[in-house]
C-alpha cells in the first residue's frame, strides 16, 4: 500500500510543486516527495517523535535534499498554523502513513482524535487536482478504530468537491492495510 500511494502521488506531482508529508516516520515518503518536487519545489514534514525527525535528517542529508524539505516536530493537527500563507488551497500531494513508526516505540500512534482535524485542514490545503494518500491500518491496537473514523470522514467529504477511492487488496481480510486517495476536482 506504500508503493501504491506514493504511484498514486507520483501521478499528480510535478518538479516546483508543494507537499506535504504529514507522518514522517522514517523518512521514506518524505524522501519520494523531496525527489518529485525537485530542487525548486519544497516540502513540509510533520511528525512528533524526535527519533523520526533524526533518522529522516540522515537520509535526506545523504541525498543532497535537505534544502527542499522543512521537518517540524508537532502534531499534524497544527497543519494550518505550521503552514506558510502562501501554501494555503496550493498543496498539490499529501501523504498519511498511519499508526506506529517502523523500528520506533509501538506504543505512539496515530489516534482519530488528531488525525481526522489534520485529514480535514489537509483537504482544504490542497489544489485543484491535487491528492491527498492515507495508508490505513486497521490491524493494531487503536487501528480499527482509527480506519473507522477516517473512512466515516472520507464518505461526508463534498463529492462536488473531491473524487474518492479506497483501495483494498481482494484477497484483504478485515484488519489488512488499506489505501484512501483524496482527488480535489
Ligand atoms: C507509520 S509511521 C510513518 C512512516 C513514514 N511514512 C515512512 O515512510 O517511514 C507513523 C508516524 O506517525 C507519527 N505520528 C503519530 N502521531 C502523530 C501526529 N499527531 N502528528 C504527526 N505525526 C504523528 C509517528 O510518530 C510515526 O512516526
């Protein structure tokens, strides 16, 4: 679902472009999207765990593409305050990778309580034909719930406003990963 979300990203996003990378984790979307911006596009990271901030530092830095990418340790649900003004309804892709970081502490996760605020400003944030991509796992502790309440807030969007997907793999039993992608027309 990963690799799924960031082709679906891959579609839309262009060299100079805006992104947003809202669960930075280790790195590895932050990474995809410093790429597929280019050196005069620009990206924000957004994650609350130091460790997370210090292992995506690394791998940007190795890469040569720290100058494009802004990491701030808070919460996504301070997206709209952590955001220039000139970044506001020009957001061309975001990415959500939900639950707990890989190789971190699997007791910090996301919870709906701060991910659906974040999910809401973040569709706001977006361009015409730009796309929001939220990896949904709904398999750990606090994960059904959390998939419940994210997929509840997809289905009330405006459909004049965004297309919506959900991508699940047939062979998917209830607690597999799935993907939401956010299109705004
Ligand atoms: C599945 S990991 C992200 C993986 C990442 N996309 C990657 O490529 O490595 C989820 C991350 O969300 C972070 N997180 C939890 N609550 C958060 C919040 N309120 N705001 C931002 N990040 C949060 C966790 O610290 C964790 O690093």
């Amino acid at each position: 679902m990963t690799a799924l979300a960031q082709k679906m990203i891959a579609e839309v996003l262009q060299p100079g472009d805006f992104a947003i990378d809202a669960t930075v984790g280790n790195g590895l979307d932050t990474f995809f999207l410093a790429d597929q911006v280019g050196p005069h596009g620009h990206v924000i990271g957004f994650d609350i765990q130091e460790i997370a901030h210090h292992r995506t530092n690394l791998i940007l830095g190795e890469a040569g593409l720290l100058t494009r990418v802004k990491l701030v340790q808070t919460g996504h649900e301070n997206l709209a305050e952590s955001l220039p003004e000139t970044w506001h309804g020009q957001v061309k892709a975001v990415m959500f990778n939900l639950g707990y970081l890989p190789r971190g502490d699997k007791t910090i996760i996301t919870v709906p309580e701060t991910t659906v605020p974040a999910l809401e400003t973040a569709a706001r944030c977006l361009c015409h034909g730009g796309r929001m991509c939220v990896v949904i796992y709904p398999g750990h502790t606090g994960g059904e719930k959390e998939a419940e309440a994210v997929q509840q807030w997809a289905e009330n969007l405006p459909s004049m406003d965004y297309d919506l997907e959900l991508l699940v793999s047939p062979k998917a039993n209830d607690t597999a990963p799935r993907l939401l992608v956010v299109t705004r027309r």
